[in-house]
C-alpha cells in the first residue's frame, strides 16, 4: 500500500508539473500582448476615418417634416381663426468637382489606414524581439545558476580537503579560511544568480503578456549558416521593414493632404434636388380647407469660399509642413534601419567569435582547475593556485554561457533590423 501511495504521489507531482515552455509558444501567447491591441485599435480609427473620406463622394439626404396648428384673424373680424398645417421636404445633395478636395482626403484616409496596418507589424516585429530578447535573457541566466551551483560544490570540495589536510597538520589554517571565503563568495553569487532568473522570469512574462514565471523553458536553435553581408541584408530591409512602409504610406498621406488644402482655392460644383409638400389646412371660400401646395426643383450649384481671413493658406502652410515633416522622419528611420542592421551583424559576429574563443577557454580553465586540485591534495601546491584557477573556470565557464546566448539574441535584433 505504501508503495502504491509513494507511486500515486510522483505521477501526480509529474502531472502538476507545467510543461515545458517553448520559444514558439511563448511568441504565439504575445499575440494576445496589450502593445498589439492597441496598434489594431489604431486600425480601427483608420477605418472609421476612411469610411468618413469615402463618403464623401456621395449624395447627403436631408428629410424634415413638421406639423401644428396657426391661428390668425381674418380681416377685422374679431373671430380667431385655428387651422392645421403640416408640411415635408426632402433634399439630396451631390457634389460633382471640387478640384480634388474630396479625393484627396479619400487617398489620404486610405494611406493612413495601410500606415496603420503596416504599423500593427511593426508592433509585432518589437514585441517578438522583446519575447525572444527576455527568452534568451532567462536561459542566459538559468545556465549562470548551473555554473554558480557547480561553483559552489567546488569550493565545498575544496573546503572539506583543506580541513582535512589542516587537522592532519598538512596545511596552515590559512588555507582552510582561505577556501572559507571562496565557498562564502560563491555562495553569494549563487543568491544573486538565482534571484536574476526571477527578474528576468518577470520580464519575460511581461513580454509575453501573461504570467509564465513558472514555466520551465525550452532551449530552441539557432541558425548557424548567417548571411551577414551588410548590402544584402540592408536591400532586405528596406523591401520588408513594416516600420519603412508605415513612414512611405504616412509621407503619401501628407502629400494628399497638402493636395486636399490647396483644392480650397476653388470653387465647389454641385447638383441639388429639392421636394416640398405643404398643407396648411387653411379655410378658403365656403370654409373648405386650401389645397394641397408641391413643389420641386433641381439645381446646379456653385459656391466658392472666396474670403475666409487666411484659413486656407493657414492650412496649406500647416499641410506643408506635416510633408515636410514626414519625409524627415522616413530619412531618420532609414539611417536607424542601417545602424540596426549593422549593429545586428556585427554583434552576430562578435558573439560567435567570443563563443568559439570561451569553448577553448572553458577547456584550458577546466584542465588548470584540475592540476592545482592535484597538486594541493598532493601537497605541493598552494590554496591560492586553486582559487585562481577556479575562478578562471567560472569565468571562462560564464564567458561561454554568454557567449552562446549573445549569439541568439544577436541573431533576434538581426531578425528584427531586416523585419522578417
């Protein structure tokens, strides 16, 4: 019975435990991050802006009805006269040219609506490098705690030697305070490792969007074989940059609108249709009410707002400078573009030469560590060869480990800086 009570107990800790995390899956729950719905909310408004643009190519109705009573005197009788009237009207009005106010805000509204979208990717592209950034970051640290726990066990080992050679009388209490203090020393940057996974655990959730503090993660590839040619790379992210498209698509929304101001100038050609039916219910000769009155018309109309006190310059000049604006911050983004690309490679660079030169490193270090252990336990060398060579070990042990997950996270921002 206890045996079968001890297996229950581990299938139902191995089945309380959360699965494994993948970076996929993390990416796949920042879908749903607050940063998205926002930009698709900006969508919306460009939507609603542009069916605004849209409509006004088209006619505008207005109807009005209204009924009562009108009293009047007639003539000196001193008799008031109540009757009722009701009348109705229907108006449609349809601008024909207006020298492109119209559609000018049309294409204007419709740019913005694709910066808007092209801008929805661009939050996307930010929010998968925060995810892979934060992804990496934690494994990045979670190795550190592997390095800092091996450390730690180290210099229990060489603790427990040292005071077993002391109390033989083989080596100075130096020696035993010595490894005392290293033991101590790692033991604190163990503390510090473990509680920068949580920090790190808590960014990652807040890049994802949801809480996933107490997911274990998953180690994902990365791609060995890179391209880091900066002009292919550059072309590359100026055909696929979101952030690119958004700023050509505002620049063209603002020559629109600029287009749309001066239009102001002119005059406005429209056709108007106009129906009128009146009853007034007002008594005639032999006291019968008066007939039914309609009436309707259409009517070409021009208006030109000839004298506005400067408006319209105002605008232009206001337009003009929104263009003008605009193409500034295109050219600010591209040089941001070409430093992000460039930063990317070079960083891709850089970690992959520091994590084949840590490689080396970790594999001398481990060797050294192991020789001055032998000679100390041999006696015939000292506690200090020891500490140094295992604090070259973490060293080159956390030089390798960073080296490894710089390589990812050089690889995520190059991502990002060509917008795939």
């Amino acid at each position: 019975m206890n045996a079968l009570a001890l297996v229950l107990a581990l299938a139902a800790t191995q089945t309380q435990a959360p699965p494994p995390l993948t970076l996929e899956q993390a990416l796949d729950l920042a879908r749903s991050n607050p940063q998205l719905a926002q930009a698709q909310a900006g969508v919306m408004q460009a939507q609603g802006n542009l069916g605004i643009a849209r409509s006004g190519f088209l006619p505008t109705g207005n109807l009005a009805a209204r009924a009562g009573w009108t009293g009047t005197n007639l003539g000196a009788a001193p008799t008031q006269v109540l009757y009722d009237t009701y009348s109705a009207s229907v108006t449609l009005n349809q601008t024909l040219w207006d020298f492109g106010r119209t559609l000018g805000a049309y294409l204007a509204a419709r740019d913005l609506e694709r910066a808007a979208k092209a801008g929805v990717e661009a939050a996307w592209n930010g929010v998968e490098l925060a995810v892979r950034t934060a992804y990496y970051t934690v494994l990045a640290t979670e190795a550190l705690v592997a390095v800092a726990d091996q450390t730690v066990a180290s210099n229990q080992r060489q603790l427990d030697l040292a005071r077993g050679q002391f109390e033989v009388g083989q080596r100075p209490k130096f020696d035993v305070t010595t490894a005392d203090v290293n033991l101590q020393q790692s033991l604190i940057n163990q503390i510090t490792a473990h509680d920068a996974v949580i920090l790190y655990r808590i960014k990652l959730s807040q890049a994802v969007g949801k809480d996933v503090t107490n997911r274990p993660l998953a180690m994902p590839s990365v791609p060995q074989d890179i391209d880091l040619e900066v002009r292919k790379l550059m072309d590359e992210a100026l055909r696929s940059r979101p952030d690119l498209h958004a700023a050509d698509f505002g620049i063209s929304a603002a020559e629109q609108n600029l287009s749309a101001a001066r239009s102001a100038w002119y005059p406005v050609l429209s056709a108007q249709a106009n129906y009128l039916w009146n009853n007034s219910r007002f008594p005639v000769a032999g006291g019968l009410p008066a007939p039914d009155a309609n009436s309707w018309n259409i009517l070409g109309v021009i208006s030109w707002n000839f004298l506005n006190g400067g408006a319209d310059m105002g605008r232009v000049d206001f337009q003009s400078g929104s263009l003008a604006s605009s193409r500034a911050s295109r050219d600010l983004l591209l040089l941001q573009v070409r430093t992000d690309v460039e930063q990317a490679v070079t960083g891709v660079k850089e970690a992959r030469a520091r994590r084949a030169v840590a490689r080396t490193l970790v594999a001398q270090a481990k060797e050294n560590l192991e020789l001055a252990e032998g000679r100390y336990q041999a006696g015939i060398g000292t506690i200090i060869d020891v500490t140094v060579s295992q604090t070259s070990y973490t060293s080159a042990q956390a030089q390798e480990v960073q080296a490894i997950f710089d390589l990812a996270g050089a690889w995520a921002s190059l991502e990002y800086a060509v917008g795939r």
